[in-house]
C-alpha cells in the first residue's frame, strides 16, 4: 500500500511518517512511501519499505502531478506556511498553503484513483466573536489570511470528495503543544516556549495575558488524529469532510500551573510576562476550544489534561530528563 506524506520534513509530518512506518494504516503495512518537503526528508530506514523523497514547491502543478502518478492509496497533505508567516507574507500565504492545496488535488484527479486524503486543517477557520465550546456546526469566519486558506482548501477537499476525484477528511487542528526545538513562526508558537523553555533551562516571555483561554493536543495525539483520519469509513463521516478535533481546554496560566505540578515550581522564575500585541491580536480571534462530539463519536481521541501533555514532552523529548534549575 502506497502512502504520499507532503510537509514530510515538518514537525508532523516526520512523526507521522515514523508512525506509518511503524504501525502500517487502516491495518495494512506501508509498502511504498512518498515524501515531499521544501526541504530534505530525512526518514529512518525501513526495510521492505520502497521510499522515495522528493524537495520541491507544493504549489507547482508539475510536480504534484509527478507525485499524484504513483497513485497513492492515502495522501496526508500537510505542507504549510505557518499562521505568522501568513498573515506577515501575504503572497507567499496563498501560494503554499491556497494554490499547493489546489495543485495537489488537481494532481489526484488527474490521475483519477481516488485515494484517502487527509488535510491537516486549523482551528483558524473559526474568527471572533466565538463561543467558550465551539459546536460542531458553528460558522467557521477566519480572521486571519492563515485560516482563510485552510478553509478555502477544506471546501475543495469538499467538493472534490462529492465529484469522486478523492475521498477527502479535512481535521481542524488544535494548537499542537509542546512542540520540540526551536520557536517557529506559528502565532501559536508561544504556547509551546512558555513551557519547553523553561523545561530546557532557558528563560522565555509569556506575549499574552495569562487568562486567555485556547485548545491544544500534543503531537503524539495530532499524528493519532491524522492516521485515524485516514481510517474511519467514509460512510461514518457522511458529507460534511471537516471535524473539529479534540483537546485540552484551558487557560494560559493554567499551563504554566502544570508545569510547576509536573516539573517544580523552580521554573516558573524562567518566565516573564510581555505583552506582544499583534500576537494576542491573532491568538485572542481563534476558537477557545471544541466540544468536538462528531470527532469524538468517530473515535478520535486527545490528552485528557495539559499535566499529560508536558508528560509527553518530557517522555519524547527529554531522554535525560530535566535540567537542574535552582530554587531561588
Ligand atoms: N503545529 C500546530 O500547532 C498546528 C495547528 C493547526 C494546524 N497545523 C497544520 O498541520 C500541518 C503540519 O504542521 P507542523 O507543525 O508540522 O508544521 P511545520 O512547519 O513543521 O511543517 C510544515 C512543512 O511544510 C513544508 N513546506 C512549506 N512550504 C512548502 C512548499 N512550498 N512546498 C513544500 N513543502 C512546504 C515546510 O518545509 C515544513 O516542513 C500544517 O499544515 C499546519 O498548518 C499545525
């Protein structure tokens, strides 16, 4: 069974190939894998695994149409421009995360063997004024140029599903926390360096208020929710292809309330508060959190609380475990 990974390179995307490779899809081994990234895939060795890495620009139509040739079973598109650089980089925006989507999908109906496609979405469809819990059926707004591409894409996930050139599955996202390594250009990004920093012994600023309210899910539940994408019957999903998905409801300050629970208070001295307005501009437009009751009928499944996701971190990321930080 053949798999086509995009934004293989990426946070996501490296993790999801590691679990394809692992543990197969839809209860089938991964025979055939295709990788495709701005930059270097780098995947580990599989054997009996036939895998082919491919560097190049997602909105270039040829190149789509090379990889949409070997007619993969599923797609996990998840190249992107990060939600900062969208709205900073308007062009750029648009041509990765509006017409890469395009050309991919113009690559599939080429080729006309309608696989699985999963588009990793974002809970920035969803703009201001918003609910505390987000219902299944609430109007999806954007504020942002980020989440105006991502939705433009799930309506053509839509109606490519409905014309039968794929069978599409759009999973709106949660700000994925904690993420490893080092900041990235995600307005989100701040969610994950208040508290990796200090974990990592390094100081770090809180750019929001404290009370503002936001959903996340580690990364090890994001690669869950896109293979589980990827499984369920179509029949289950019905017409609507987009799913809100679950995760941790909970307040800025709360996360940092973990931390002190999971790791020592000792590293909460490693944060300190200021204010970055266009950051809290963006994050305070997105959705607080998800009722998510489609997602969870259908099976999928997040961290129960923000303590397990900085458990999680400190479990894949820390194999040494945490750095000694004094108490005073
Ligand atoms: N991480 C989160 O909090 C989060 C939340 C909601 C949605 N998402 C979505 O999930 C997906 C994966 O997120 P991530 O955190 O792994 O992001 P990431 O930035 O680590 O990965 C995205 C990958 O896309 C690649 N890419 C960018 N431009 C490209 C181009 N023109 N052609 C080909 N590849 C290109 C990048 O090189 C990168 O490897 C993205 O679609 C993102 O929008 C992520």
């Amino acid at each position: 069974m053949r798999v086509l990974v995009t934004g293989a390179a990426g946070m996501l995307g490296s993790r999801l190939v590691k679990r394809l490779l692992e543990q197969g899809v839809a209860g089938r081994a991964v025979t055939a894998m295709d990788l495709f990234d701005a930059f270097p895939c780098t995947p580990s060795d599989a054997p009996g695994v036939e895998i082919r890495t491919f560097q190049g620009d997602i909105a270039d139509l040829e190149i789509c149409e090379h990889l949409a040739a070997s007619k993969p079973d599923f797609v996990f598109h998840l190249a992107s421009i990060v939600s900062g650089e969208a709205e900073t980089n308007f062009h750029l925006g648009y041509r990765v995360n509006l017409q890469g989507g395009l050309a991919l999908l113009e690559g599939l109906r080429a080729h006309g063997n309608r696989p699985r496609f999963v588009f990793s979405s974002s809970g920035a469809v969803f703009g201001g004024p918003v609910p505390d819990l987000i219902d299944d059926d609430f109007a999806p707004t954007p504020l942002t140029s980020y989440g105006s591409q991502k939705l433009i894409v799930e309506a053509l996930v839509q109606d490519y599903t409905r014309k039968g050139f794929i069978d599409g599955v759009s999973i709106r996202l949660p700000a994925i926390c904690i993420r490893p390594g080092k900041p990235n250009k995600a307005a989100s990004g701040f969610y994950s360096g208040i508290i990796r920093e200090p974990l990592n012994g390094v100081e770090a600023v809180v750019p929001v208020s404290r009370d503002i309210v936001h959903s996340s899910a580690s990364p090890r539940s994001a690669v869950g929710f896109l293979i589980h994408a990827a499984e369920i019957d179509s029949d289950r999903i019905g017409h609507r292809r987009s799913l809100n998905m679950p995760g941790v409801f909970c307040t800025v300050g709360e996360q940092i309330e973990a931390m002190a629970r999971v790791a020592g208070p000792q590293y909460l001295r490693l944060l300190r508060d200021e204010i970055d307005p266009a950051i809290e501009r963006i994050v305070s437009t997105w959705p607080k959190g998800y009722r998510a009751t489609r997602a969870k009928d259908l099976g999928f499944t997040a961290e129960a609380n923000f303590d397990e996701i900085i458990r999680i971190y400190i479990e894949e990321e820390m194999p040494d475990g945490l750095p000694p930080v004094s108490n005073r």
